[in-house]
C-alpha cells in the first residue's frame, strides 16, 4: 500500500515525500522545525489518501505543532490538499505568492471545463481528444486553504529559525515562489529546478504569454545565485544548481530547434508541431496536453526571438515563409 516517506535531510529539514498516482509517482513536500513550531512546505494532492498520509505524517513529526503551511505554486499536486493540511494540523499561518494565489482561485475555483476544452481544439487538438482529456482530468479535488500572507519577491519569511527571501521564479508557473535561506544558501525550489526530468513550462490557458522565455530568465538567474542546495519538488535533491539550470537550457535550446523544425516540415498548430516534436517517444493519452502546452511555449519563444512568425491568432509559420 502507498505510504508517505518521511527522510531527514539535515538536522530539522524533513522530507515528506507522498505517493501520485501518475507517471510522475510522487511530490515531495517539506517540514522545518523552529522554536514556533513547524513550516510545512506545499501539500500534495487534493484527495483523501493524501490527508491520511498527513496525519500518519503529523504523528510521526511530534508533538510540536505547526506554525506555518508555505505554498510555492497553484499546480494540484502541491495546493490540492492544501485547505485539509490547514485543518489537519492548525497551522495559524498560511503563506502563498500574491500572483500564484490570484491564479490558484482563478483556475480551481473560477475555471471551467468548457474552456479548456475549447482552448486544446483551438491549437489543433482533435475535437474528440480534447473532450477526453479534459473530461480525464477535472476532477482534481483541488480545496485551497485561505492564505493569511501574501508574500513578492524580496519579503521575508522566517521558517525553521532561519529567515528565507523569497524569491518569484516564474516559468512553470507565472506565480510560482521559492525561498532561499539567508545563512544557509539552501532553496526550498517546488518545481523550478528539477533533476532527472525537466519542470514541464507549458502555456496553459491562464498562463501569460512566452512562459518560455521568462522560464530561461529563471534559469539564468538560479545560476547566478547558486544556491548551496535545492531541496525540490520532485526527484532528487540538487547540490550543482548552475550546472542543472545550464542542462536544462540548453535541452530547451534543442526543442527550440526541433520545433523550428517542425514549422518547416509544414506544421501550423501547436498540436501537429508536438507531433513532430515527440515523434520518437509517442505520447500516451496523460502526456498529450503537457506536450501540446509546452509546444506552444517553444511556438511562443520562436516568434518572439523572429524565428517564427503568427500569420493568425494560434497558427505559426517559418519566419522566412
Ligand atoms: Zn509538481
């Protein structure tokens, strides 16, 4: 039976690693002991498992109660359970981005179905699988806690004795925060750094426009700070930042091409272009969407660099054609 895996990383930094039932197969959340009590970083998914997991999780962490629950971004594998943990564990205290709450209440608690489906047809996906894969995947479960803080780029947060500056790293998601300890150098990332995969930056139907380019931007900045170690939201723990922000740029410098590419072969949508793209690892039923938003993000990135251009709204062209 799936169970929550609890691993202390260094003294009072406790990884709460929770099962997904996805290809991705788990989210790491986090606790930091301090004098006030615990910080919980991010929650995991909205459902029942997840908040027995929690309690399993609470009981095994102690007696000492939690003083704060810190979101990093919107995405239903990290607010989904977010009002349940509030509940669950009383945290007094609940700290979001001010943009990534905007968007979390906008796409959980304002969104439709009708539109996201409608959004997949017009960037070229047949009418009968966006109708699936938007019926596959609205029930979430997403509840969101109410925040108590809303917290920018350049605010303070102090967790487990330690005060962390947050830090607005957009790309995988246009709100998303991370906070990087000011004596320790360590970043508690969510999915702005990843090992072994790549945060998926897709334009989803809320998502601004050139996630990409502000994604790069992220990359950029991440090697410049060089924090001392990234605790993630998934995989493995990050100690050579500059050279995983430096990999995964130069993997999007490659789709770039291949996306160009694919423009030349005759595609026009980013449905036919993700094709072409992934042609050599066919996408299951799951990857269609992510791979149609991220296409559009190269698609995106293309026109706005001059390689590409939009003869109409979610149609693309070769710059040259
Ligand atoms: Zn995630």
């Amino acid at each position: 039976m799936p169970q929550p895996t609890l691993t202390e990383l260094e003294p009072g930094l406790v990884q709460i690693t929770m099962p997904l039932p996805w290809a991705l197969d788990h989210v790491h959340c986090y606790a930091l002991a301090g004098r006030d009590g615990w910080t919980l970083v991010d929650a995991g998914l909205g459902s029942d498992a997840t908040l027995r997991w929690w309690t399993q999780a609470l009981a095994q962490l102690g007696p000492e109660p939690v003083a704060r629950l810190l979101l990093t971004h919107y995405h239903p594998d990290h607010v989904g359970a977010s009002a349940g943990l509030a509940e669950l564990s009383g945290a007094p205290e609940v700290v979001q981005g001010r943009l990534d709450r905007a968007m979390a209440v906008a796409a959980w608690e304002q969104g439709s179905d009708d539109e996201f489906e409608g959004y997949l047809r017009d960037h070229g996906m047949p009418a009968a699988l966006a109708a699936a894969s938007t019926r596959a995947e609205s029930r979430t479960g997403v509840r969101l806690a109410s925040p108590t803080r809303l917290v920018d780029e350049g605010d303070r947060v102090v967790m487990g004795d330690e005060a962390f500056r947050v830090l607005h790293l957009p790309g995988h998601a246009d709100g998303h925060i991370a906070l990087l300890g000011e004596t320790s150098g360590r970043l508690l990332g969510g999915d702005v750094l990843l090992d072994e995969i790549t945060p998926n930056v897709g334009r989803w139907p809320d998502t601004a426009r050139d996630p990409l380019g502000r994604y790069l931007a992220t990359l950029q900045r991440l090697s410049e700070l060089a924090p001392r170690r990234v605790y993630p939201g998934h995989g493995p723990v990050i100690d050579d930042a500059p050279s995983r922000a430096r990999e995964i740029a130069a993997h999007h410098d490659e789709r770039l091409d291949a996306a160009a590419a694919a423009l030349e072969e005759g595609a026009e949508t980013a449905y036919d272009a993700a094709q072409l793209i992934w042609r050599d690892e066919p996408l299951g039923f799951h990857e269609q969407r992510f791979a149609l938003v991220e296409a559009i993000s190269h698609l995106e990135r293309l026109t706005e660099t001059g390689r590409a251009r939009e003869p109409g709204p979610r149609r693309w062209r070769p710059a040259l054609a």
